[in-house]
C-alpha cells in the first residue's frame, strides 16, 4: 500500500528521511488524477530515485466565486495510479490548517510573469498557486519538480519564483497530454455534458487553425488572433482570452514566429478550459 502523509510535519520528515537516498522528485497535483499527472509521476521517476505526489485542493488559488467545493475529487482512484505510476509517497494534508495554519498571514506576491491570461482573469490565482508551491517546496526541498504545459503560464510564474527566491528546486515542465481527438487532458473535463464535450474540441481546433495559417506565411498577430476567435465562435465557446504571447516573458511579439505561443481560455458551458501551444510546432 502506498504511504500517505497527513501532516506538514510527517511530509517534511518523509522527503528528509528519502534525501537520505539520493534526490527527490515532487509532483504537487490537485488530485482527480488523469493522463497527464501520471506523466509527470513517470518522469519525475525517471529522474530522481523518490518521487513524492501532492495532493491538495488548494483554497487560496480560488475566487469565492469559482468551483473550490465542486472541484473533482477521487482519493482512492488517485493513489491507486501513484502507486501504478512509480510514486514512493503521497501527501495530501488532512484540511486546508496543514498548509494555512490558523493566523497564517504571509504570501507570496508574483510578477509580471503573472499579470496577463489568467493572472488577469483570476486576479489573486497566482499568488495562490505561488504560495503554496513554495511551502511544498520548503517542505520537501525536493532537487526537481515536474508541472504539465497545460498550464504554461503557472509553469513560468512556478520556475521564475524558484529561481528568484533561491528555492534550490529545478522546475521542469512536460508536454501537454491530449485526447485522440486533441483535446487536452484536465481535470475538470468531468464537467462537460455530453453536449459541451464536442464544443468543447474548439480549443484545440482553434490552436490547429492558428499553427495551419502560420504555417501558410500568416504573421500578424491581430489576424491570428481574429482567426482563433472565429474558431472559438463556431464552436459556440465563450472566449475569456485568445492571445499570442512570447514564451519566455508572455510579452505580445510585433510579429509571430514559430516560439510565438498561443494561449486560450475558454468557456464550455460554465466549464472554464484552457490550452496553449507553440505556432511552429507540428499538431
């Protein structure tokens, strides 16, 4: 059987104990695991002889309005596949008191990195996500760290405040995992209807439009965008945002090139998606 800790105070102890060994590997999740976590658990085992899998809803990354309570939970199935998946244990704290202990009262602030996309549709993610990342982290003081391209904005915001806050943790990302019909893995697709599900393949129809006219000479940024937009549209999504973006900085480029990423996010239904994707790369 899979260990699980319960604890802050079991978790560091755990990742102290398996330092002992060698280096360790984190995986922090939301849980209702799918493809895409249990890439990330296979490659942090091929990296590091430890892999420790978090599994936290995480409080602080969510509006009042957004789906904190509804979010999918599945604790047996999840540590069944970290188990099939190669890792050595699993923390998922007791309540939300592991983390934020009653008078918490220190956050972590991010940059510019997470102004645009989702930083500007969810004011407060970020910081959120930010905080809570650090304190696994400081915790684990886990050598690497894995986090899916899903989200591409959260995998740079994650690795600049690694790096700014000498947090001693290397952050690797790893490729989007998809459907057969392209669209990307996520948690909450479990809320799609069977009616929203086929609308919801507009996301990745709308990526391939974009990489197909960029492939066919098309550079401006605006008329990509436009051409994205009337994707989402025919689809019948309600776009959030649809922007080109650098993916270093997430600075809007003069003209596209073949980095020149693009971000989506996208409404199926109440159903919040999102994906992203390199021009120049294949589909």
């Amino acid at each position: 059987m899979l260990p699980l800790v319960r604890t802050a105070h079991d978790f560091r102890r755990a990742c102290q104990e398996a330092r002992l060994d060698g280096p360790l590997a984190l995986v922090p999740t939301m849980g209702y695991l799918h493809e895409g976590h249990i890439s990330l658990i296979r490659a942090a085992r091929q990296a590091a002889p430890t892999v420790a899998a978090t599994i936290f809803v995480n409080p602080a990354q969510f509006a009042p309005h957004e789906d904190l309570q509804r979010y999918p939970r599945d604790m047996e199935g999840d540590l069944r596949k970290c188990e099939a998946a190669g890792a050595s244990f699993v923390f998922a704290p007791s309540g939300p008191e592991e983390m934020y202990p009653p008078g918490f009262q220190t956050y972590v602030d991010p940059g510019p990195l997470a102004q645009p996309l989702c930083g500007a549709s969810r004011p407060g993610h970020f910081r959120g996500v930010c905080t809570v990342v650090a304190k696994l982290f400081a915790l684990s003081r886990a050598e690497c760290a894995f986090f899916g391209e899903k989200d591409y904005q959260q995998l740079l915001v994650i690795r600049r405040m690694a790096h700014d806050l000498n947090l001693g943790t290397d952050v690797v990302g790893r490729p989007i995992v998809r459907e057969k019909d392209g669209l990307a893995l996520s948690s909450r697709n479990a809320y799609l209807s069977s009616e929203e599900r086929p609308r919801a393949l507009g996301l990745w129809r709308a990526l391939s439009e974009a990489r197909a006219r960029f492939a066919a000479g098309e550079r401006d940024v605006p008329t990509l965008e436009r051409a994205v937009a009337e994707t989402l549209d025919r689809h019948g999504l309600r776009a959030d945002y649809a922007e080109l973006r650098d993916p270093v900085e997430l600075q809007r480029p003069a003209q596209a090139d073949g980095s020149t990423r693009l971000f989506i996010a996208a409404f199926a239904g109440k159903t919040r998606l999102i994906d992203n994707g390199a021009l120049g790369e294949a589909g």
